[in-house]
C-alpha cells in the first residue's frame, strides 16, 4: 500500500530529570496523491503527556503536533496520539509518546 502521508517520527522518545519539561515536535506531511487535513487529536491516556496539533502555513501542506511530557517524580509515561483526518484512506494516524525520568546522579567526587 502506498504511504498516505509522511510522520517524522511515528515514536517520540523523550528522557530527563524530574521536574523538567521535554518537548518534541512531530510533522506530518499528506502525500501529494493523497492530501487530507487533521481534524481531531485524541489522546488515549490521561498521563502528564500533553499533545498540541498545529495547524499548517498557507505556503505548505505539513501539520505538526507538539509534544509536551512534565513530571515532579521518577517515572515512565506513554501515550498513544490519534490524529482523525478527513482522508477516507486513512482516517485515523497514530504516534506513539514515551517519556523516561531518571533520577539525577549524584556525584560523590
């Protein structure tokens, strides 16, 4: 089956300390055979991972969506994002969120 659109990355890898804010940005280009716009973002979980679909420029066709996890503790967060299009070939994307927080390292020298 042909690509129905270009997601940069499908997975979001993000890793930090607790208390910081990690961000990502994903981009999601329509094929030119297959052009379709978002018209709804879904989250499967309700974790500290937030997800904020942009809308494209007038000059292009990419949509992105920015990728905001935050957490006071040590912890892995995942979500899966659903992004409904109006594309009867593909009516639905998906993009997989992982965030790991480790504890800082003490250095003992």
């Amino acid at each position: 089956m042909e690509n129905v659109a270009e997601i940069t990355p499908r997975t979001v890898r993000l890793s930090g300390v607790p208390g910081e804010v990690l961000e990502a940005m994903v981009t999601i280009t329509p094929s030119d055979k297959y052009k379709f716009s978002i018209i709804g973002l879904e989250q499967k979980f309700n974790t500290q991972v937030k997800a904020q679909l942009v809308k494209p420029s007038k000059v292009n066709s990419t949509w992105q969506v920015k990728i905001t996890t935050s957490s006071q503790k040590a912890d892995d967060l995942y979500d899966i994002i659903t992004l409904k299009t109006d594309s009867k070939y593909k009516p639905t994307l998906k993009i997989r969120v992982y965030a790991i927080y480790l504890k800082a390292e003490k250095n003992n020298s």
